[in-house]
C-alpha cells in the first residue's frame, strides 16, 4: 500500500496568487482514477473559471471565500465541503482581506 510523504511534495504556483501541492495521483502513489490534492489561495486570489468531466470535492480547511458554480455564487468558509459536478463551470475566490 502506497504512501505519501506531504513534505517530500512542493507548492506550485499554478496562477498568480494560487498554489497546488498534487498529494496523489498517477504520479505520487500510482493512482489510477483519483487525484488528492492541495489548494491554497493568498487573499484575494481566484481559481479562475473551469470545469472538468468528473466531480470534484472541495474541502475548506480555514478562511471563506466566494464559490462560483455555473454563474451563482455562493459564500464558503472553513468546515465546509464543496461539490463540483462534473461538466460543470466553477470557480473560487479567496474574500479574507489581505
């Protein structure tokens, strides 16, 4: 059974303010089907606009910020988990003032 070291896997910075740490996958673990991954976002940052053909869950660890699913927007914040339809339109913003 595979497992992965978090601290042996570094912070990309995938858009201006948006850092990815990809945890597993094909690469890290030998996934075939699912990727795990990390998402930080510097206040006021955005994910922008995009989708993807499968579901994708968010999980809020700390802070809040503004979902975007298909044009409604809707306020997240820590404790809370997000599900992303697959083929649906999304985006997240980081609202915790700087």
């Amino acid at each position: 059974m595979p497992i992965v070291d978090h601290n042996a896997i570094e912070d990309v910075e995938v858009f201006k303010g948006v850092f990815s740490r990809q945890l597993l996958n094909k690469k890290f673990g030998g996934s075939a089907a699912i990727t795990v991954g990390e998402l930080k976002l510097q206040p006021g940052a955005s994910l922008p606009m995009h989708m993807h053909h499968v579901e994708e869950a968010l999980t809020v660890i700390t802070g809040k910020g503004t979902l975007t699913l298909e044009g409604e927007s809707q306020e997240i914040k820590a404790n809370t988990t997000i599900l992303a339809p697959a083929g649906k339109k999304h985006s997240i913003t980081n609202t915790v003032p700087n």
